[in-house]
C-alpha cells in the first residue's frame, strides 16, 4: 500500500487526549489516525470484526492470522472440530476454512455451520481444488473457494468487501 504523508493541526487539549488514547490502545497516533480515516471511507468496519482460520497446516494458519491481526480479531484453529467447538461458544463474522482437515472436513465444518449460524459467512481454501468440492461449498453458503497458496492480501480485500455487504454488527 502507497502511503502519503499527512500534516494536521489540531488543538492541544484533544492532542492531549488523542494521545492518552493511544497509549492505552498501545498504538502510535499515525496508525489511529490513519485507521480512522481508513473507516471514514469505508475501507475497513469500524467495529472490529472476528475471523476464525481453520487450517491443520500451522505456517498457514499463522501467517493468515498474523497477516489479518492488525485489521481484524482473528481466531485459529487446527481441527474441524475444534473450530465447531469454538463456533458454539463465540459469534465469528467469517470463517476461512480448508476443505481437508483432520477429523471433520471444511466442508462438514460449512453444513454445521449454516444449521447452528447461517450468519456467519465462510470462505473455503484447498490445495486440492475440484468442480465436486467448489459447488458443494458454494451450495453450502461460501463466498468464494480460493487454490493455495493463498495470497494474503487477496484474502483481506475479500474479506473486507464481504464483511462491507454483510452490513453492521452480528445477528
């Protein structure tokens, strides 16, 4: 991402303040204020919105969500059924999920899901991609079925764009 610098002028005392809240946010006023006016124009939700990426593969699943961490809360999980067990006791607003898992495949992740959640919106990933699985997953409620490698910014402008039509807060 292109940046530019910005010059602004603002009065002591909200100075004072904006910097305090930086502080308690651990985050340097630039990055506050350019992620405000990120969400002024609609570049990302201004809550903060929770990804859950189910992956047995670790290096991916911790790049994603090290990738993801600045923008967005996110929540790892190795197995089918751990992201099924963590889908009972938390809301997620998407759900990146890999077709092949130990246990419980991506694609029994996405049939549970849309029973217990259908609100929760999921996007499928495979290093094995094929006709029969993309239009299962696609009849199952994703939004997209992406081939790794996955490009991580690819999957943040997906995931912004579909969290941006989804709307404000979960239901």
């Amino acid at each position: 991402m292109k940046t530019r610098q910005l010059h602004v002028r603002i009065p002591e005392g909200a100075y004072k303040k904006l910097k305090v809240k930086c502080v308690s946010e651990d985050t340097s006023i630039q990055e506050y204020l350019g992620k405000l006016i990120a969400q002024s124009l609609g570049e990302y939700p201004a809550e903060e919105k929770i990804v859950l990426i189910v992956d047995d593969e670790a290096i991916l699943r911790e790049s994603l969500g090290d990738y993801l961490k600045d923008t967005y809360q996110v929540v790892t999980a190795r197995t089918g059924e751990e992201a099924l067990e963590l889908i009972e006791k938390q809301d997620f607003d998407i759900l990146v999920v890999d077709v092949r898992l130990p246990g419980k495949t991506g694609l029994q992740v996405l049939r549970e899901v849309r029973e217990s959640k259908p609100y929760i919106k999921s996007i499928v990933i495979t290093a094995y991609p094929s006709a029969e699985s993309a239009v299962e997953a696609i009849k199952l409620g994703a939004i997209d079925y992406l081939t790794k490698p996955v490009a991580p910014d690819n999957l943040e402008t997906l995931i912004r764009e579909t969290l941006l039509k989804k709307g404000k807060g979960r239901h």
